[in-house]
C-alpha cells in the first residue's frame, strides 16, 4: 500500500491555479497542512524548469517527505507557469500574495485538512511572500527556505557583490578578460539605476535596453523593504523556522542573524553546512559563474538529510506530538 495518497486540484485566485495534494493514506479523518511557495522563476509544482532546462523534483519530493511525517501538502503552479493560468510579465508580488490567501481558503474547506494547523512554507522568494501573507491572514507555522529576514533587493545585491568577488579570484585567461568586461562601479550603478526605474515606474511592464520586463513585480517587492518583512516576523505569534545553507550564493546565510537579535522563543534559525539553494548538499568551492552547471549536475540528487532532521523535528515538536 502507497503511503501517499496523490490528488489534483484546481482552486481560484483572479484567475484559476492548479495543484496537487498530497495526504499520509492512513485512517485519520485529519491532518495539519502545509501549503509550498516556490521561489521566483519558472519552477513549476514539483520544481522543473523548461527555460533553462532542468528537472530536479525538488518540491515534489519535499512534499512527500513532509506528508510521510503526517501532514496534508499542496503544491501548485504558481500564475502562468505549468497548468495553472495568468500571464507572468504583467503580475506583481501582491497578486501572489492573494494566490496564496486563495490557497489557504481552499485548504480550510478540504475534508482532509485540519483547517486551524495550516502552515506555510517558502523558498527563496517564497520566503518573502509568506512572511507578507502571514500579516493578512495568520497561519499556523511559517517554514522559510532560503530567503529568510530580507527583502527581495539584498539578495540581488548580494548575488552581484559574489559574482565581483568570484571575478577577482579567476585564474587564466577568462579571469583576465572578465575583469576587462565587468567593473564593480558599473555593476553597482547598472543595479541601482534598475531599482530607481522600477520603483518609478507605473504600469504593469517597462522596456529595458529593448528587454520586456516585470515592472509591477519588482515596483512592489522594493516597496516591501527588509525592515518590513523583518517587522512582520517580529509581529508574527506563529512558530517560524528559518534555514539557509552556507553555500547558498542566492541567499545569504548571515541574514538569519537578523531573526536571532529579535529573542523570540517562537523562532529557530539553522544554517547547514555545505547546502546550496537548492537545497542540496554541496561541497565545492561556491561560484555564481558556474551555478546553473552545479544545478544540473546535482539535479538528481536528494534534499540534503540534514534539512530534513530539521524539519522532521521542529514540525514533530509543534504540530505532532500530542
């Protein structure tokens, strides 16, 4: 007999999203819930890619290790990705925030759902998103992957001070000429004159150098700065674990301390050593150059077992034990 019990759904933002549940197939009438947030790109319910290609499974298998510990999970494609309709060019943060408001409505009224312990757990931009979600509409328990204690800005501006410090410590020829090419003063301007046209901006989309891209999106993640998410985890009465690994060049790991200063008894931080942001173990040299490669290359391997004791303790701890 399967262990997990797989259903698809569909459920009804401003515009209709699809998804899939997962429930331990045991006898109980009821389980806690925990609704997955996927990081921002084209990752799809289980974690696949089309552009660029890469399937790595990373949510689906997630959501069956956390249904196997005896919770009900729901993942789905987020807004025109996968199944699930809208136009990802024209939507902003907010229309994903009230997707995921239209999630936890769906799951209070699912037979299967214990409608008071419905938790959230994010991933990358996912973290972002639940953090805001969590100030409208309170859940049970907020999982932050990846992402936790900032806005969208720092990790942006993070990734490229990496990407600077990478090029200085490049051997050969192509450290030579990557040098020529990418000075830190026009990186940093380059940056910083994105950010001023974005929140200037008025409409849905904007040109760039010919480039279509996410005004509304962007316009509305500068607006959520750090001091407010760091602010609504202040707020939050919920538990909250947030975990980032040491080698994430996404994500930086030192952002938890932010989280530590606040003493709240009902958060935990955890950085894991030698995890990346995609949640697997890595232990190379970190590298913003050749992170798709790295991707790829891991794609197949497992969610790293330390994340998992984590998880498999802090939610048997607040959710499981009777």
């Amino acid at each position: 007999m399967n262990s997990i019990v797989e259903e698809l759904v569909s459920f009804k933002s401003d515009v209709t999203l699809k998804g899939t549940i997962a429930c331990p197939n045991t006898d109980d009438d009821q389980y806690p819930a925990i609704i997955m947030i996927n990081g921002s790109g084209g990752a799809d319910r289980d974690g696949n890619m089309k552009k660029p290609a890469l399937v790595t499974n990373l949510y689906k298998e997630l959501a069956h290790f956390l249904t196997d510990l005896g919770f009900v999970t729901l993942r789905y494609d987020k807004r025109a990705v996968g199944e699930s309709e809208g136009n990802s060019i024209t939507s902003g943060m907010l229309d994903l925030v009230n997707d995921i408001i239209s999630a936890i409505i769906f799951l209070k009224n699912h037979p299967k759902v214990n409608n008071d312990q419905i938790i959230l757990l994010g991933h990358s931009e996912g973290c972002v998103l639940a953090t805001k979600v969590n100030e409208t509409l309170p859940v049970a328990g907020l999982i932050l992957l990846a992402g936790a204690g900032t806005n969208l800005k720092e990790p942006i501006i993070y990734q490229n001070r990496q990407t600077i410090e990478e090029i200085k410590n490049l051997k050969g020829i192509k450290g030579t000429l990557l040098r020529l090419l990418v000075k830190e003063h026009k990186i940093a301007k380059q940056t910083e004159e994105l950010f001023s046209k974005m929140e200037s901006s008025t409409g849905d989309t904007i040109r760039i150098k010919m480039k279509k891209m996410p005004a509304k999106w962007f316009r509305e993640h500068l607006r959520y700065r750090s001091e407010d998410v760091l602010n609504a985890l202040k707020q939050a009465n919920c538990p909250i674990l947030a975990i980032t690994g040491d080698k994430d060049v996404q994500a930086n790991y030192e952002d938890l301390k932010r989280i530590d200063v606040m003493e709240k008894s009902n958060a935990k931080t955890v950085v894991i050593k030698n995890m990346d942001h995609m949640l697997k173990e890595f232990k190379g040299e970190k590298t913003v150059l050749n992170l798709l490669k790295q991707y790829k290359k891991e794609a197949t391997a497992p969610i790293h077992n330390l994340l998992k004791d984590e998880l498999r303790d802090w939610l048997t701890k607040h959710y499981l034990e009777k």
